[in-house]
C-alpha cells in the first residue's frame, strides 16, 4: 500500500475547489537504475473519486503521468460535513483508499 492520498477541498460559494495527489513512484518500465538494470514497470491504472459514498469520478492512467500525480478539478453541491474518498488500484495490485471530511 502506498503513501496517504493527499485531498483537500475548499468550498467557494456554491463550487469547491478540490485538489489530490497520489503519492506513487509511477516507474514506465524504461528508467534503469545506477547500476543499469530496468527499473520494473509500476503505475496506478486506475482510480476512483466519490462524494458521500457515490462516485464522482472514475479514471484510468498509464505510464506517461508523472511521479506522485496531482489532480485538480471543481464540483458543485459539496457541503461541510460531506466526504471525498479517493481509491486507487496500481499494475502490481497495491490498493489505497483514503478520505476527508470537508470542512
């Protein structure tokens, strides 16, 4: 299991700015390392953004997003109190899933 999932949300009027990163090595399988062995392919394939337990987003990725990617988008109807919950399943099978509750 990876790094904590990083979420922040901040509500502005009625839309909210929320940002998240996924703290995760994203190896291409092309990078070798110092001594000039292939570093082995390793990326998150896919991941899940939901509100209060009912998906909002669902993405795929592969080996061209950078290391520990950073997502940022607005929504509206989020509210304090409210949670976003963040999953995500790499091409090893390591899982992660964390969650914030907006305030």
């Amino acid at each position: 299991m990876g790094e904590q999932i990083k979420i922040r949300a901040q509500i502005k009027g009625d839309m909210t700015d929320i940002r998240i990163l996924m703290q995760h090595p994203m190896e291409t399988g092309q990078r070798k390392d110092d001594k000039g062995q292939t570093l082995a392919m390793h990326f998150i394939q896919t991941f899940t953004v939901s509100h209060n337990g009912k998906t909002m987003i669902e993405g795929q990725l592969n080996t061209s997003v950078s290391k520990n990617p950073l997502f940022a988008f607005k929504a509206r109807g989020i509210k304090v109190g409210d949670k976003i919950s963040v999953s995500w399943q790499d091409s090893a099978g390591d899982k992660r899933q964390d969650e914030i509750v907006v305030s």
